[in-house]
C-alpha cells in the first residue's frame, strides 16, 4: 500500500502492522538490522504480508556443478538465478560469495540478496565431525549490498561449538553494521543417525539453538514423528506435546523459537514425486496456523524434480497471532523452471 508523504507530497511503500509487529519481536537491534528485515519482508508478491520466499543456491559448493546444473543448463549462468527470484516475485535470494559477485552490477537493488558465508563440498571425508569453511566476511556483504548474512550450524557435530563461536563473531559484526542474520541449523554428525537429523526433538532442538545464538530468521528441515533422544522422550511424554502430523511438529518447533517471536523457515528436503506431494506438504505447514501465533509457509522453488538450478526447495514461516492462513499461488514459482 502507497502512501502520501506529508513534507513533498509524493508517495512510499507503508510498512503494514504485520511486518511492524515482526519487527517488534527484535527488541535490541538497531535502525539498519529492523531496516534490512522491512526490505526482506517488503520486496515481491508478499510484500507486507508477513510471508517470506527466499530462492537459496548454494548446491554448486555442495554438490558438484553437473549434479546442480546440467538438467537445467542456464542455471550454470548466475545471472539466472538472481532474474528468477526477481521474476518470481520471490523476497530474497541466498549464494555464496562468487554467485552473488557476479551478478552485483546488473541486478543492484533489484532483489535483496543474503551473503552465505560458509560451505561444505561433497569432496570432503567429514562426518562425525561436520563442518563447513568460512568463505565470505561481512565486508564482502557490506560491499556486495546485502540485506543478510547467512551460517550453515550442524548441532551434534564433533565441530558444532567451533562452528557457534564463529557464528557469534559474524553476527555480532554483522548487526553492528545493520545486517540481519539467517542461520541454516541441521543436526548432523556425532551419534546421530540419518532419520535423528529430521527427528521432532532434534529439529526443535537446533531450532532453538539458532535462536539462542541470535538469528533473525532460522532455517530446519521439516520434523518426522521420530525422537531420537531419550530424556526428549520422557519430556514429550510429560509436556502432552503433540508431534502425531506435521502441522503438531511445525506448531512445536516455531514454539521452540521464542514461542514464536523469530522467523523460522523450513527446507523442502528431498525432491517430491510430483507437483502434488510438494502442494500436500505446504498445505500441512500451513494447517498449524490455528497455534498462539497463526503462521503461513510458502515455497521458494516449488518444484517436484532433480535436480535442477534449485535441488533445494524451502518453506518459509513468520508468525503471526491474529489472522488466518492464505495458501498461496505456488505454481507462480514453479512455473518459473524451464521444462
């Protein structure tokens, strides 16, 4: 919604009440971090709804460039990837440092990008002890205009405290320079095993981590009904929480993040069988919105094969306490990926 400006008489976008009471919720950060979030939560189709679509492209450091790429060959373009999420209508869009230089020029100011600071690469022989290589600094944000920085953590990881306290440098000089801060939180490594990492108390669990370590917005996986931990077990048990659908387990892994004062986004996972089973899971997300604080999902690169230019598809969520849910146009986004 444009409004009137009292002292020249032209017009600006209002922030709603909806991104006004998100930015509330971040009661000791500065002008420039609330200003990088209203740009995060104002820019494309949601603008003003309280909703987030973020197109994240980190697979070429992860994967390899022909298992990312090749069914989708425009997509070794970077140029690709920022014209998607601006022509998706998307809010933001996440890479490391090369992918976001080059396309710095060209689309300044077109789409708040997200500087993702560290990687991992298939390469590596790492497990127990997960890890990722710092790549990027917040000077290279700063440089590049991004609205965010973005941090891989792997709670359970033999390198997991290492990992937090560099975490807690980047963020701390990240919001002193009026960045906001997107933490990627997947348990892996240690004792955990494949169906732990996805676990409903591990999920929640690293949630809450990422919020304890001062995350603006967390990422997680989509929790199963499995626990993984014993102690969780009894607790769960003793605290009557629900975790039998997926709407219970996203209700208890947003409460597990401030009782819902941070934005939690949560990743597609593994590629879907067809457009549906992607639609079946987004409809779940958003069925938990009757909780304290009602909460919308939506996709940022909907799509049900792989891989392609985007392997990794996201759901994002912000909490909200009054108004009901709206399932969104997915197939705006989907659409958007070649044949």
């Amino acid at each position: 919604m444009n409004v009137s400006t009292p002292i020249t008489g032209g017009t600006r976008l209002a922030i709603t009440p909806r991104v006004r009471e998100i930015l509330s919720w971040y009661e000791s950060d500065n002008p420039g971090t609330k200003g990088n979030l209203v740009r995060l939560l104002m820019t494309g189709k949601l603008a003003g709804t309280g909703k987030l679509v973020i197109l994240p492209v980190d697979q070429g450091f992860e994967h390899g460039p022909a298992r990312s790429f090749s069914v989708n060959p425009a997509a070794y373009d970077p140029h690709y990837h920022f014209q998607l999420a601006i022509d998706a209508g998307l809010n933001a869009y996440a890479a490391p440092l090369g992918m976001l230089e080059a396309g710095a020029d060209t689309f300044a100011g077109q789409i708040p990008t997200i500087l993702k600071m560290n990687s991992a690469n298939s390469l590596s022989r790492l497990n127990e002890d997960a890890d990722q290589a710092v790549t990027a600094s917040v000077a290279d944000a700063v440089r590049l205009g991004c609205s965010a920085i973005g941090f891989t953590i792997y709670p359970g990881s033999d390198q997991a405290y290492d990992q937090m306290e560099e975490i807690r440098e980047l963020a701390a000089e990240a919001k002193s320079v009026g960045l906001a801060v997107v933490v990627w939180s997947y348990a892996r490594g240690g004792e955990l095993d494949k169906a732990g990492e996805t676990s409903a108390d591990v999920i929640a669990y690293a949630a809450h981590i990422a919020a304890l370590l001062g995350a603006h917005i967390i990422k997680v996986k989509p929790p199963t009904e499995k626990i993984a931990l014993a102690p969780a077990q009894k607790a769960y048990e003793k605290g009557k929480i629900p975790l039998g659908t997926l709407e219970d387990r996203i209700r208890d892994v947003v409460k597990s993040c401030f009782n819902g004062r941070r934005i939690v986004i949560f990743s597609g996972g593994e590629a879907k069988a067809d457009a549906n089973a992607v639609l079946d899971e987004i409809r779940q997300i958003a069925a938990a919105a009757p909780s304290a604080r009602s909460w919308a999902a939506t996709p940022s690169s909907a799509r049900a094969r792989k891989p392609s230019s985007c392997s990794t598809t996201s759901w994002t969520s912000t909490p909200r306490r009054d108004e009901p849910i709206e399932l969104l146009p997915f197939g705006v986004v989907r659409d958007r990926f070649p044949e």
